[in-house]
C-alpha cells in the first residue's frame, strides 16, 4: 500500500495542453521530488471525442492513482451522470472506500464524503475561484486542505493555475480510509469542478 495519501504535504502539477482530453497529474513531496502520477484513463476513441463537447459534464471518468513503482494503489470513477456528480473512490484491491457527492445550487462549491453504503462521514467545503478546500470528518475535525495558498516550500511549482497542494492535518486521528479519501478529494474536486468549467 502506498504511503502516499499520509505524507504530510502533496504538490501537484497538473499536465497542460493543446486538445487534451485526459486529465493528467504529477505529485512531487515537499522537496519537489517526484512520488506519482494520477491519469485518467479513456476506455475508446468514442469517448474521447465526446470529451471535446458539450457533453463532458455528464461523461463517466475513471483516474488511477499510481506510485513511484507505476503501481496503481486508487482509482477514482464516476458513471454517466446528469447534474450531481457521485465520485467512487477504490482501493488497490478495487474494494470501494467511499463516496463524494456533489451538493448542487450551493454559493461555494461542497461535496458529502460517504461510506460505501452511502452514510455521510464527513464533507469538502471551500472556494473554487480561490482554489481553496477544507476535508472535515463527522465531527467537524479538518482532516486536511487543498489549497493554492501556500507560501514557502514548493513555491516555484505554483507557476500556473493548475497547480496545488493537498496538505494533510498533522496530529489528528483518521481512519486509514477516510485519509485516502482526504488526499483523493483534491484529484475528485479537480475533475469535476473543470469539467463544468468551474
């Protein structure tokens, strides 16, 4: 199991270009080496031109988590969908860990964590334009952050909008699973928020 997910800091740089239709990533520790990747996978050539209209917010994705290795330890999925998304999260065994839910029609952008059986443990709340997210559990604890206000440590990797950190809370108690569904939650929130040009 990769002890990715648990380092305290995460920089990710997304890979830009012309015409791209899957979404890619590079994950760097805080001393801007590399760790992983996170890369969409698009099933056929169908898909990806569908990629390119007006039908991409509804389009399913399924985005693979990797090592250092090339080892895949998540994956995140969605299905077709129509208005609210509902984001899977999966383990490397493909055991489901959890859910997120977009809430629809709020002012900042809010997505419920769930459990596989659909039992809300815990939300992502922040602020889109500002790139700036907060994971809470249950009980209201931050658990972590994805922000682009970072100052210090791998600031010359926030060259462009497209990159953040995914910044876990140290000293606090989670649950193995929920901390996977912290750390993916920047990766979800970035899939879905662009992709309804958010």
């Amino acid at each position: 199991m990769s002890d990715i997910p648990n380092r305290p800091y995460v920089f990710v740089k997304e890979r830009v270009g012309m015409f791209k239709a899957a979404n890619a990533y590079d994950l760097f520790d805080e001393h801007e080496n590399p760790i992983g990747k996170v890369e969409e996978d698009i099933p056929n050539a169908f898909v990806k031109m569908l990629k390119f209209t007006g039908m991409k917010p509804m389009l399913p994705f399924r985005v693979h988590f990797y090592d250092a290795d090339g080892k895949v330890y998540m994956t995140l999925r969605r299905k077709f969908t129509i208005g609210r998304s509902m984001v899977f999260l999966d383990d490397e065994d493909g055991r489901t860990i959890g859910q997120y839910k977009q809430k629809l029609f709020a002012f900042k952008p809010k997505f419920w964590i769930l459990s596989p059986e659909g039992q809300e443990i815990g939300e992502v709340q922040g602020d889109w334009k500002g790139w700036d997210f907060t994971v809470i559990d249950k009980d209201q604890q931050p658990v972590g952050k994805v922000t682009k206000k970072w100052a210090g440590i791998g600031k010359e990797l926030f060259t462009t909008a497209d990159n953040y950190v995914i910044a876990a809370e140290q000293g606090v108690s989670v649950e193995p699973d929920f901390r996977k569904l912290a750390f993916a939650a920047g990766i979800c929130i970035d899939m879905v928020l662009k992709e309804q040009n958010k």
